[in-house]
C-alpha cells in the first residue's frame, strides 16, 4: 500500500504572515502528533507589575501550552469611573491605539454571553464572548480560533490611593506555545499599551 504523508495543522496565511513578522524565530511546521518532545520555551523576565509564565503538559499525541502575560497598572480615580470606562468597550480606540474597532452584538451593559468583533492593527478581526463577569470587579473574554483558545482576563482591585487594574491574556491548544512565542512582543506591547491608555483616560490626562 502506498505510504500516507501525515497530516498537516495550517495556519491561514493572515496568521502565518503576522506571525513570521513579529517573529525573530525561524518558520515551523506543525504536525498533528509531531510535537518535539523538548520544546523551547521562552519566559520573560518578570517585575512587580508585569509577568510572563509558560507551563508545559502532555496531552495526548501532542503538548497543550497554556501561556500567558499579564500586567497591573495603578489609577488615581474611583474604581467605578475604572469600571464605567473599562467595560465601554466600544470606545476602547479612543484611548488605546492596540485597538482599531471594536463592534458589540447587541447593544446594553457588559454581560456573559456578550459578543464583541475586535480589530487590532497588524492582527486579523476577532470575535469575543464574555464568559465571566462580576460587576464593577471583573470581566473575562474568550475568543476561538483554529489550535488557539486565548482568555482575556480584566480585574480591579481597590488601593488606598484609586485602584489598581491588572489586565491579562492566556492562551491553550495545539498552536497555543507556536503563537506566544511567535507573538510575545506584540502581545506585551498592546497589553501594555491598554493599560496606560485605561490609567490616562481614567485620571483625565
């Protein structure tokens, strides 16, 4: 009989092309059930107000690799001004260039269920849902695409002097580690980006 090729997990070419630009990395190919065994893992020097992570686990005939990054800042304004502009995501481009346009499904308070298409510079648009939400303390978003499930996690804390607001992002699935280590430096830099944008915006500079 002949002898089948194994079959191969593509990334879209708007994928590929945005991450082989952020990447210093040379090009992979990712094979179903062909994950190194010993895979390279980037993690990035931490500080008090931002963190990298990686963690490694077998599953099945590949590797899942959650990943993450996260970052606080602290905002001199009450936590529900914070909130109030936090959860106005449709405004988001007004005070963060990491975001392009931002469209809800329906109109209303932030709530879980709700969807929002999110386009960002130099990344194709996506579609999120929010799937968890305590008012005026937390929200988070999920959004799917092929090999990747990425959380989106935005969480206030009350300090003596405003709040202090830390935003994180965390990815899973087959193309999970491919994605973090390839788009590392543009996720700290949007990231990054929001967070000050949010601490500008909330205390009117």
């Amino acid at each position: 009989m002949e002898e089948l090729e194994p079959p191969k997990l593509a990334l879209s070419d708007v994928t590929l092309d945005f991450l082989l630009e952020e990447s210093t990395l040379p090009a992979a190919i990712v094979v179903v059930g062909g994950a190194p065994a010993n895979r390279a893992l980037t993690r990035h020097s931490s500080t008090s107000d931002e963190r990298a992570f990686d963690r490694t686990s077998h599953c099945g005939n590949g590797y899942r690799v959650p990943m993450g990054y996260q970052t606080t800042v602290t905002i001199d304004a009450p936590a529900d001004d914070v909130w109030a502009v936090l959860t106005d995501v449709e405004r988001w481009p007004e005070w963060t260039a990491s975001m392009q346009r931002i469209e809800r499904s329906r109109d209303g308070e932030l709530a879980v269920g709700s969807t929002v298409r999110i386009k960002q510079p130099r990344v194709p648009a996506t579609s999120w849902e929010v799937t968890e939400l305590d008012p005026g303390r937390s929200f988070t978003w999920v959004a799917t695409t092929p090999g990747v499930t990425t959380i989106a996690e935005h969480r206030l804390e009350p300090t003596p002097s405003g709040v202090a607001v830390h935003l994180g992002i965390r990815r899973s699935g087959p193309l999970a580690g491919l994605v973090d280590r390839l788009s590392a430096r543009l996720t700290r830099r949007y990231v990054g980006m929001e967070a000050q944008g949010l601490k500008r915006r909330c205390e009117g500079r």
